[in-house]
C-alpha cells in the first residue's frame, strides 16, 4: 500500500512484472505452442456452429457428435471470426478527434498493463493433445475477471452455480445486453462515424414481452440510437420480408446508416434448464421460445411439412416448423436438445436476414449484429446476448468483420489459474465496457492514484441496489435525497445522483455549492416526514472533483467551452481565497453565506493542503470530511421504523467520453435504536 500510494509509476512496473512472469510461465506450459494453436485455427477445419453440423450431409451419428461439439465450442467460433492475428498482441489505443469537450480519447479500443493471453491460449490448455481444433470444454467450470463483476453489479449468475454452468457450457461467450451495446457502440461510433443523429435501428427479435424488458440488448439500443423498426416475428425471423426492409431502409437519412440487430431467444431457468423461463407473476416454468420449443415438439409428433389446416391464419408457425422437419431427430439425440434447437433457430434467422437486407439505400453503412439471447432469471439478472456476427457491410466495399470487439483475452481468463489477471480486475472490465478510462492513460494514472477505489457511476448505482434489496428496499417504500454541488456537471445522464433518481423516482436535494447540505435540519425533518409507512430514506452526498484529459486534478473542459474551468469552482475559489487570507468573514452588505461558510470549513487546513502532493486532490479529500460532518449532523433516525442509508463519496468528473466515477467513502445503514451497520466492504474492488 505505500509503495502504491507513493511510488504508483513503481507500483504499476510490478505488476507488469508479475504478469509477464506469469504469462511466460503459463505459456511455457503449455501443450502445443500458440503459433500452432493460430495456424490450427486459421488452416483447419473450422469451427460450426450446431445447426451447421446438423444440417450436414454426413451420416447421422457423425451430425450428432459434431452438434455436440461446436455447441461448447460457440465462443470460439466468434473469436476466430476475429482471426488469429490479434493473439497474443498488446492492444493499441487509436486516437480520434472529438469534438465534444474537445477530447481526443477512444474508448473502443482498451489498454492492457501488459501482453495477455488470447482464447488461443485458453484453447491450448482445454483442448487435448494434437487436437485440430480449439476448444472451450470446461469454460463452465471458470471464473473470469468478466464473470465475477458482472455478477459482482447484479448482471450475471454467479459463477459455480447452475444456471452459471449452463450458459457457460452451451452459450460460452454470452454478455449481459448492455455489454454488446456498449461495446458496438463505442466501435460503430469511434471508427465508422455513426451517431443517433444520422443511424436508423432495426431489429428482429421475437415479440415475446421477456425480449422487451429494460435489462434486453433490444431496448438498450433502442434507448440510445432512438426509434426502431421492428422487423421480427415468432421465433425472431423477419417476416416483413424484403418489401419491410426496403420500406425501412428509405427512412435513412441522407448518407446515413442502418443497424440491424437480430436472433432468436432461449430461456434458461434458475436451475440452469435451458429453454425455461418462470415469467413475472407466474408459479411454475414455461417454454421460451416457445414457438421454437413447440415446432420441435410438433415434428417430433410427426409433422411433416404439409401446411396446417390454419394455412394463412398461422404463416410463421408453419416456416418455422418446416424449417425443424430436417433437424428434429438430430436435435433430439443432442446433449442438450433446446440448447441445439436455439443454434439452429439462429441459422434461420440468420439466412432470412441475409436475404431481406441490402446496401442499396445510400453511401452509408449497413452493420448487422446477430446472436442468440437469452432470457435470464427474473429479476435477479440481465438477459445475456451470445454474439455470432458483427459486420459492417457498404455498397461496393469488402464486408468488415468486427466480433473481436466482443473478446477481450485480459478479463477472460480463469483467475484460478491466471490469478495475476484478478488485480485491477474491475477497471480492467469497466474500461471495456468503455465506462471508465483506459489503463494506460492520464487521466486513470491520476484517477486511481489519488482516488484509489474510485468506480464508475453506473456501477456504484447497481451494486447499490443489489445490496439494498437484501435490506427490503425497493421503490415503492424508498424515498431519495442528494446533496451534491448543482454544477451542470454533476446532471449528467450516467452520474451517480442522476441515475439513482432514474430508479428510486422522485428526489429531494439538499445539497449547495460544494454539495454541503445547507438545507439543514430543517430541510430533513421536512424530507423525512414524506416517507412511506415503516419506509426508507436514502441519502447521497459529496463533493466533486474534476480530472483533465492530461491528469489534472481540478480542471475540466465543459461543453462548448474552449478552455478549461475549475471544478469544484466552489471548493477550489474558496482554498485560493484562503490562502488569500479570505477566510469567509463576510464582508458587510453581500450575501454569499454559503460560500462564507465553506471558507470557514477550508481555512483551518489550508496549510496542510498546501504541502500535499496534490494539494486538488487533497482539497477534494478535505471536502469530503467537510460536507460528511455537515450530513450527520443533520440526519436522524427519528422518522419511523425503516433504515437510513448513507451513501457518501467523491464525484470524479471526467473528460468526454469518459463517464464520471464516484469514490466510495460512507456506505452504512442506520435504524432507531439498533447499531449502525457500516457496509463501505460491499463497495470495495476485489481482486
């Protein structure tokens, strides 16, 4: 800890140290060298997906052990769609101008510390010896850096369990829907150009209501890039057809794009059963999809092409199960036959795009994202998407394929045998979800030198709300207050007060300049008195701090300005007047008694402050301390039987595209006339 917090250049050339040392160790023994691995995996035969291998011509119990295989092995196959030049090759970051807040950083591409090992590696030590092809066997079996902190925000399963173990083994590769947006967002819009401005959505899922929830890829993308054509029938293929997608394709705008986002949907249940889901309200398991799941089933029963008597009253129905006439019995003798169903429901759906979409509406891009989602238990985690193609296709150019922007080998390797890849684990992970800076810039150097812990908003607001369930908070019985600085910058869509009150409903703030509560006592006791019976209170505060494109500690560059500002201006003013000797005595006829006080608070540590490596970031730890006192002495557990939970930090103000973090610094519950419970651990990094 003090070689980290006073040497942190020192600190990070350890750990590189260590990883290279790990790395050359692991490699080393590894049975067949990556180069071969690589060579295999270009030059060999190539990996199939399962519907592939059950639609091949070769005798049936060849089709069968190969649908059993490529289903493990689906997550290869999208990392070689990638190809075998990214392995073992440090990732390099491309810079691109932005105009907004005049950065120039790139969030697509991420930093690693050092050289990592690539799913090649990982295929050499699962695969057996003088095997022609990669395998993922025993993916279920892992944790990952990935696995744990998504399950770590509430997003995933926990690794080791049953419903872990399911989606790992038949849909490796799977992410939570907001990661494939995140992740093909950061790309389309960095290196193609693309924005809500001048993109057009498509998608193709089955209108199935548990593919329409807030957690699904389907509304992720459709909340950011704006309004969607839904092209999607049962089962997820696109009936509207070529007619549909020409209508579609003519609202582009001039040179703009489009984003066509499809599959087909699998349900896994809480004990890991695939093709199950236990719908909201509901007391025991249905099918889902249940369209897919009931075509098999019907050509099990001998159906046998012929068109229903329902004839025009059930179209799709009648494809989708013709579609399954070819691939029933196979499916069936799989080991696990809807895990091999949803595999093929994507070929079908895959083909049908395919033949729908074209790049005849103009001079821009045509990106289809294609994939099998999967509808997670509700409501303990986010429905996953299994990415199996990303392209950006343009009238009279080469496709481009992008899947190895769903792989990243630092945050996918087994921490039991890569435990070097558990250190920085979090931030590693953020940063490929493109919510916190990349390792190797400025602006992180700084971040977690002197803000070590520091988390992005959005995962500071959704562990809080794991946690908080365990104590029956939900939004119906919990009312919320903010005390933080009124900055604009602090109102940001992905700051931490701004996305609590998304999700808790209405807010009472409290906070002035420097986040100080000066509403006081009064304020509260006002506050507290509109809780609901045997209710909650929630209360977040702090002060800000803004860090630099070049790491400095105290300046940002806002929105259409052209030179940076200091933030908290507030905080920053009132040190600088101190040192003045302005120590807030007021001068007579003004009236400025916030900034007076917040003068009288700073005074006494100027000095201190001053002799610091940093005095800003100092001055940001002081303010912290300053406006926690000011909290508890104006909080009670006077208003009824229910909690008061305090959630204290510092708001880190970062450079666009970055998005702000928040520093953990109080995070306890509080009831009349019970111990206070301090839960600060459950906001702390692992590794």
């Amino acid at each position: 800890l003090f070689v980290r917090s006073r040497c942190p250049r020192f600190f990070q050339s350890i750990l590189r140290m260590a990883g290279e040392i790990g790395r050359m160790a692991f490699v080393s023994a590894a049975q067949t060298p990556r180069r071969q691995m690589a060579l295999q995996a270009g030059h060999s035969a190539p990996v199939r997906h399962p519907a592939a291998a059950l639609a091949s011509s070769a005798p049936q119990s060849e089709r069968l052990g190969e649908a059993k295989s490529s289903i493990s092995n689906i997550a290869m196959a999208s990392a070689l769609g990638a190809g075998a030049a990214a392995a073992g090759v440090r990732r390099s970051r491309a810079k691109r101008s932005k105009k907004s807040r005049g950065s120039s950083v790139s969030m697509a591409a991420v930093d690693t510390l050092e050289t990592l090992l690539t799913f090649y590696d990982v295929a050499a030590r699962n695969g057996s010896e003088g095997a022609t092809q990669p395998s993922l066997a025993g993916r279920e079996l892992e944790e990952t850096a990935q696995d744990r902190v998504f399950n770590w925000l509430g997003r995933g399963p926990a690794p080791g369990s049953e419903c872990f173990q399911v989606m790992q083994k038949y849909f490796p590769g799977a992410l939570p829907g907001a990661a494939v947006h995140f992740r093909s967002k950061a790309v389309l819009e960095e290196e193609f150009g693309f924005t809500p401005d001048n993109t057009l959505l498509g998608t193709s899922f089955c209108p199935d209501e548990i593919n329409n929830q807030e957690r699904d890829i389907g509304t992720k993308m459709r909340r950011y890039w704006g309004k969607v054509f839904p092209m999607g029938g049962i089962s997820g293929t696109p009936y509207v057809g070529e007619t549909g997608f020409v209508a579609f394709s003519s609202h582009v705008p001039k040179d703009g794009n489009i984003i066509v986002v499809f599959g087909p949907h699998v349900g896994i249940s809480e004990e890991g059963e695939v093709g199950q889901y236990l719908r909201e309200g509901q007391t025991g398991n249905s099918t889902a999809c249940g369209a897919v799941i009931g075509a098999y089933n019907a050509c099990l029963s001998g159906f046998d092409g012929a068109p229903s008597e329902d004839g025009e009253y059930d179209m799709q129905m009648d494809e989708i199960k013709q579609e399954f006439v070819p691939h029933a019995e196979a499916i069936s003798k799989s080991e696990n036959p809807m895990a091999a169903a949803a595999y093929v429901a994507y070929e079908m759906v895959k083909d049908r795009t395919l033949k729908i979409v074209n790049t005849k509406f103009g001079s821009g891009k045509l990106v289809l994202i294609g994939g099998i989602q999967l509808n997670m238990p509700f409501p303990d985690y986010a429905d996953h998407f299994l990415p199996l193609m990303f392209e950006v296709r343009q009238e009279g150019q080469p496709t481009q394929d992008l899947m190895k922007h769903f792989v990243n080998p630092s945050i996918q390797q087994d921490l039991t045998r890569a435990p070097w890849a558990a250190v920085t684990a979090q931030r590693e992970v953020f940063a490929w979800l493109t919510w916190s800076p990349p390792a190797l810039s400025p602006v992180y150097r700084t971040m977690h030198t002197y803000f070590p812990g520091a988390l992005p908003g959005q995962a500071v607001h959704e562990r809080l709300v794991k946690v908080l369930e365990r104590f029956g908070f939900d939004t119906d019985n919990t009312i919320l207050g903010t005390s933080v600085c009124p900055d604009e910058i602090n109102n940001e869509a992905t700051d931490l007060p701004v996305l609590m009150q998304d999700y808790w409903g209405e807010v009472f703030p409290m906070g002035g300049i420097s986040g100080a509560p000066f509403t006081g006592k009064t304020g509260f006791k006002a506050f507290s008195s509109h809780v609901a019976e045997e209710g909650h209170i929630m209360v977040v505060f702090g002060p800000h701090v803004a860090i630099s494109e070049t790491g400095e500690v105290g300046m940002c560059l806002r929105k259409g300005q052209d030179n940076e500002s200091t933030a908290c201006g507030a905080v920053i003013g009132a040190y600088r007047a101190c040192l003045n000797g302005d120590v807030g005595d007021g001068e007579e006829g003004s009236y400025d008694m916030q900034m007076d006080w917040i003068k009288r608070q700073i005074a006494p540590h100027v000095n201190g402050i001053q002799r610091s490596e940093n005095p800003m970031a100092a001055l940001a730890h002081q303010s912290y301390t300053m406006v926690r006192d000011q909290i508890f002495g104006c909080v009670n557990n006077d208003f009824g039987s229910g909690y008061l939970c305090l959630v204290g930090g510092i708001q880190i103000n970062l450079p666009y595209p970055m998005e702000d973090h928040f520093l953990p610094c109080t995070f306890e519950m509080r009831r009349a006339g019970e111990p206070t419970v301090d839960l600060l651990r459950e906001m702390k990094e692992f590794n």
